[in-house]
C-alpha cells in the first residue's frame, strides 16, 4: 500500500512540475483542482515553494492557498479566511 501512495504522489508531483495544474473528477461530482501556479506579472508562473488546491461540487467551492481559505455557497455567499481575519 505504502509502494502505491509513494508512486501516485511521485506521478502527481511530476506532473505538476511539467503542467503547473491538474484537474480530476472523483466519486460524487466533486472535482479537485491541484497547482503549483501563482498569478505573476507575465500570467500564471509555476512556483517550487507554493501549491492551492480547490474543490468543487456543484454550486458549491472550498479553495485553501498558502494565503487563505474560503467557500463559496450556490447562494452566492462567500466565507474567506485570511489568517487572523475572516470575511464574510
């Protein structure tokens, strides 16, 4: 078991080396969404030391960067968590 976490983990990170991004439909609709992109001065720029990851299951998200945490409701209410700081 250890053998294939350690070689999905080591093809997933290659691929975010090569791609920048992935997206992957799982069980139930939901999607995730996994990078290594930040928004720069020239467009999305992959970076070693920075990864989101983002999920999505219909109109409903949840997205956690280094910066901050937030959902997103069908309502379109929005909870954003930026350290000590919550918005809503």
């Amino acid at each position: 078991m250890a053998k294939s976490k350690n070689r999905i983990q080591y093809l997933l990170n290659d691929y975010l080396e090569r791609n920048g991004t992935i997206d992957l439909l799982l069980p139930d609709g939901v999607e995730l969404e996994i990078g290594i992109t930040q928004e720069g001065k020239r467009g999305a720029e992959k970076l070693a030391d920075y990864c989101w990851v983002a999920t999505t299951r219909e109109d409903r998200a949840t997205v956690i960067d280094r910066y901050a945490m937030s959902m997103e409701f069908d309502d379109g209410a929005c909870l954003v968590d930026e350290g000590m700081v919550t918005i809503i």
